[in-house]
C-alpha cells in the first residue's frame, strides 16, 4: 500500500473529530472524577453512577471532606473502587477547589488516579491545548489494524500518532480512532463496508 497521509483520514476526523467525549459530565470537576472512575470500566456504568455521586458530593470541598466508607458505598463497584475513592478523597484535598483543578499535562499526572490517557482526555475535553493524544482501549486495536502504529503498548501507540498527526489535530485525532473503534471498528466483527478509512487500512485490505 502506499505511505498513508492525513488527508487519508480528513473524512474520520471529521465525522467524530469534535465529538464529545461519551462521560456525561457538566463540569470539569465531574469530568476529572468520572474520568479517574471510567479507568477499566465503561463509560455507561459510570454515567448511571454519576447523579448520586455528584449530589453527594458536588464540588471539590466536598469531596475532600467525605469519609472512605461512604464514598466507596457509591463507587465500590466500580473497578479497583476502594482505590479510586482514596484517589479521589486525595486529589479533592491537594486541589481545593473546583477552580484550582490543573490544565497541564506534567500537573495533571501529578494527581493520583491519572495517567496519560486520562489527562489527555481531560485536556480535549476541556478544550485546552493537545500535548499528547488520547489512546484508550479502543484506539489501541484500531491504530494497529489501519496500520498506524504497531503493538499494544498504548505509550508507543500514542508516540506514532503524535508523529503521524500535526499538533492541531491531536485532540480530534485520538477520540475520531477511539469512536471509530466503538462504533465501527469492533472486536470481532469490523464493518468494513462502512468506514470511512477501509481504503487505507492493512486490515480492511487484507480481507478483500
């Protein structure tokens, strides 16, 4: 196949580029938690949890003065949920405040329950300027079977795109491969006939 270009991908990026993150979230404070709480757990399970967590606990003060036990009795059954409502009651006390919330990458994994996918997920979704690109699970089987990157390693995934993608397009970049994955690009049965980039994938090609 030929080297694949950007503009292989203009109709992707437009279709989901600017689409919204799947967390119902309405502020950043929500959005930062229910990203920490969607770790290896799905989005829906945590927008179902999400209106009794946050009248429990609306604001950064509040949740820096919840006892473990009461906050793990709403996200206990989340994955890893005793862990997260630690990080959680630990990142509400370093913050503050709503507004004290970071917007940086370097103080953004200063935080505990954050990594680099989630802080790119928070980044994009609040609009801020990409340092990186958004590389869940998702984006880690779809940019392998376009041919995009190699391997599972999510860091090294995220590498290849930072380099294949200019900067002004990370943010659309990873969550346009992320909901191609969901929606398009499945597990086990890959709707080829209707992506939008199966002119230019290894995988599609492969199967014809």
């Amino acid at each position: 196949m030929a080297p694949k270009r950007v503009e292989d991908f203009a109709a992707l990026l437009e279709r989901y580029g600017k689409r919204r993150h799947p967390l119902e979230y309405s502020s950043r404070y929500q959005l930062i938690v229910m990203v920490i709480l969607s770790a290896r757990d799905s989005d829906r399970h945590i927008n179902a949890l999400a209106p009794r967590l946050f009248a429990a606990y609306p604001d950064i003060a509040a949740l820096a003065a919840a006892r473990e036990g009461d906050l793990i009795g709403i996200v206990g059954e989340t994955t890893n949920g005793a862990a997260k409502a630690q990080w959680l009651i630990k990142l509400a006390k370093i913050a503050g405040t709503d507004d004290a919330l970071p917007r940086r990458m370097e103080d953004l994994l200063e935080l505990p329950g954050i990594g680099r996918k989630s802080a790119n997920v928070v980044i994009r979704e609040s609009g801020d300027e990409a340092e990186g690109i958004v590389v869940d699970l998702h984006v880690v089987r779809t940019a392998p079977r376009i041919g995009l990157a190699a391997g599972t390693r999510p860091e090294s995934i995220e590498k290849k795109l930072m380099e294949f993608f200019p900067r002004n397009r990370w943010n659309e970049a990873g969550m346009a491969l992320s909901f191609l994955g969901r929606e398009i690009c499945r597990p086990s049965y890959p709707k080829c006939d209707v992506c939008p980039v199966a002119s230019v994938c290894d995988e599609a090609n492969k199967l014809k």
